[in-house]
C-alpha cells in the first residue's frame, strides 16, 4: 500500500520521463484538455529532462 501511495504522490522534480508521460495521459484524460497548470508543469519538466540528454 505504501507503494502506491509513494506513486500517487510523487514530485514532478523526481519523475522519470515514462512517469512523466504516464502522469500527462492520465491527467489529459480525467481533466479533459491539456491547459491545467499540472499538466503545463509537466510538459516543462519533460522539456528540461529531454535538454539535457
């Protein structure tokens, strides 16, 4: 139980880029669009991750 509570509430600063995607199909699915500032953190995140590889 700890696992899933540890996966539900993850930092975004702490996501991996396959966590990352997962979280933003997730959330454009429940929020229906992709304007939420969540999902915007995200793309920002994922965008820095892919900079630096």
């Amino acid at each position: 139980m700890s696992e899933e509570k540890e996966k539900k509430n993850k930092k975004i600063a702490k996501m991996t880029i396959d966590e990352i995607d997962a979280a933003i199909k997730k959330s454009t699915e429940s929020m229906n669009g992709k304007s939420s500032q969540y999902i915007r953190h995200l793309n920002e995140r994922k965008e820095e991750l892919l900079a630096k590889k």
